[in-house]
C-alpha cells in the first residue's frame, strides 16, 4: 500500500495535492531607437519583467532613426522615437507615452521677469553678454549648456532655430543637477536644464527661478497641456497595431504603474 501511495504522490494525483500550473512559454520583446528615451525604457522594461518573468524584454540604442528602420525591417518590435510621427510615418502605428520639457533658468536675485526666443537666442550664441541689456545689473552673463550631443542641448537648438556650432557658452555641463548647482551658486549664470529637474530643485530650496518663455510658464503642468514652446512627446512605435505581448507592454507604459520612473527621468507623462 505504501507503495502505491508512493505512486500517486510521484504522479501529482495524490489526495490533497495543489496542481501546478503549466509554465508559460517564454517570449522575447525587442526595443530600439531613441538615446533619450532608451535609459526610460530599461527601467520600464526592468518592472515589466518583475511582472511578466516569461516576457524578455532587450533595450537597444542607437538613435529614433536607426529605431524605425528596424521595425520597419522586422528587426525590432517597437521603436522609441524621442518625437512624435512624422506625416510621411503614418503608415505606423505610434502612441506618445511621455513628453519633456526644456526650461531656462537664473539665479532666484536676478531681476529677470522672461524672455522670449529671440534674447535667448542672443544670449546663447553671445551677441549680448551683459545683463543691462534686459534692464539688469552691467555684469556679465555666465550662459551654461548641455553637452553638444545631449537630447536637451538639440531641443533647446531647435527652439532658437540655431545649429548647435553657433553656441557661445560659457561652460558645457552634462547633468542637470550640476547645472543648476552653478546657478545657486552665481547670481549672473543662466542655464538651460530640464523643467522637471528645475522644478524639483526649486521644491528642495535651491535658489534659482525658471523664467517663463514669451509669457508661458516653464511647468510640467504646460508641458502636459501642450502650451510650453519648448517640449516634444516621447513615442513607441510598431509596424502594425500592437498584440500579444508587444500590446500588453504598450499598455503598461501607458497605465499609472510607470509615473514614478518617468518623473525619476524628469519626464512628463502624457496621460492624465
């Protein structure tokens, strides 16, 4: 008798034992395109995992362009654009799961009320590099920037309608954090930095103020409602509409499960 009681237990159909569930199978979802948007979608992928263990999820970098070229191939799954589809794209099916915002700081003593494109275009390529000629102090202005090939410094280049070689800067500093450092710490320095990064520093008692462009308030809140002249969506993209694992994964960068990653990247997400 033991040993038939031996049997059925070796066989799961003893009395009282729990079914195991059938392993599923495991899939393989692979990601390319956009530098900015590629450190986002590792930490994305990274949860998405914790959730889905059967899911591998491969993040590779190599530009928005070089993205769309490997799902139009086959190549990838989904593409990361740091932009929206183009007219001439629309033959894919993209979604925008983030926007980010460029906003121009100063020190929080500097009298400066706003600017618009065209002094921050003098500022930034050094035609103008006094603060009286904005009704300020004739102290001279300390422009900091991004690094040349960073997401920001290509926006904030795009918004003044300016390659990049026209920049006249007084120091080209990578990290946000460090930027805004600089400007604590000098009542004459200007910097151009992320609006979400600013608006946390500002939260904490750093002393620097974000100056509103053409009347517009560098906001996330502007930035989510479309209004603020210098912010572009986030978007993944796939060559036909979604399904299976690629749509669920669609559907989780979309739900609420990712806000904290995104605002941990100073993006905006692009639900309410």
């Amino acid at each position: 008798m033991g040993f038939v009681f031996a049997a059925l237990s070796l066989n799961g159909t003893s009395p009282g034992a729990m079914p195991v569930p059938p392993r599923k199978r495991a899939q393989k979802l692979h990601i390319a395109g956009s530098t900015t948007m590629g450190p986002l979608l590792k930490e994305i992928a990274a949860k998405y995992h914790l959730l889905h263990p059967e899911v591998a999820v491969d993040v590779e970098l190599g530009g928005s362009a070089r993205g769309l070229e490997d799902v139009r191939a086959g190549h990838a799954h989904i593409a990361m654009l740091s932009r929206a589809l183009a007219p001439s794209e629309r033959d894919l099916y993209g979604i925008p799961i983030a926007r980010d915002g460029v906003g121009v700081v100063v020190h929080a003593n500097n009298p400066l009320r706003e600017l618009n494109a065209e002094q921050l275009q003098a500022i930034f390529t050094g035609r103008v590099q006094g603060w009286q000629e904005f009704g300020g102090k004739r102290d001279a202005i300390y422009a900091l920037g991004g690094l040349r090939d960073g997401a920001s410094s290509a926006l904030f280049a795009r918004f003044l309608k300016q390659p990049l070689d026209a920049f006249s800067l007084n120091a080209a500093v990578e990290s946000n954090i460090e930027r805004l450092a600089v400007v604590a710490a000098c009542e004459n320095a200007i910097a151009y930095v992320s609006v979400g990064s600013a608006e946390r520093a500002i939260s904490q008692g750093v002393s620097v103020r974000l100056l509103p462009i053409s009347g517009i308030a560098a906001s996330s809140a502007n930035i989510r409602n479309g209004s603020y002249p210098i912010c572009r969506a986030l978007t993944l993209a796939s060559r036909d509409a979604p399904s299976g694992v690629a749509r669920s994964f669609f559907a989780f960068c979309l739900s609420a499960q990712v806000n904290g990653i995104l605002s941990a990247f100073d993006f905006v997400p692009y639900l309410d």
